[in-house]
C-alpha cells in the first residue's frame, strides 16, 4: 500500500486535538473548575443544578448535534457504515 498524506496527518490531527482538550481541561480542574470546558457550556447554556429550567432551542441544537456526531462517528470508526 502506497503510503500517503492521510498516514501522518490523521494522527498528528488526532493528537493534537486530543492535546488541547486535555491539557487545559486537566489543568483548570486542578486549579479552578469554573475554567472547564463542561462549565463553559453550562454557563453558556444557562444550565441549572435544580433542572427546573425548560430546555430552550440551543440545548437541543448543541445535545441533537453531539448525539449525531457521536452516533456517526461510533458507526463510522466501529462498524464502517457510511463509507
């Protein structure tokens, strides 16, 4: 198999995206949690601890769009649908 661009690239892709996720993720729960990316999207979604908030457009904008690209990604890698 010829090798190409997509043997270094995916991978260097991966780890670096990986990378920025973790380090400061790891970093501000080490330091101050209201750093977080989970707080982040709380605070930006106006998320609640009591839950008696109805949900409004953009949570289920932001929960559809994970659980397609979660759903795809899961098929894709796993099971290699959609190829």
């Amino acid at each position: 198999m010829t090798p190409t661009w997509g043997d270094w690239y995916w991978p260097a892709w991966f780890m670096f995206t990986v990378l920025t996720l973790l380090v400061p993720e790891i970093y501000a729960l080490c330091t101050n949690v209201h750093n977080t990316q989970s707080y982040w999207v709380w605070r930006a979604l106006k998320v609640e601890v009591t839950h008696t908030t109805p949900w409004t457009a953009a949570h289920f904008l932001v929960f559809g769009a994970w659980l397609v690209v979660m759903a795809w990604l899961t098929l894709h890698y796993f099971f290699r649908r959609f190829t």
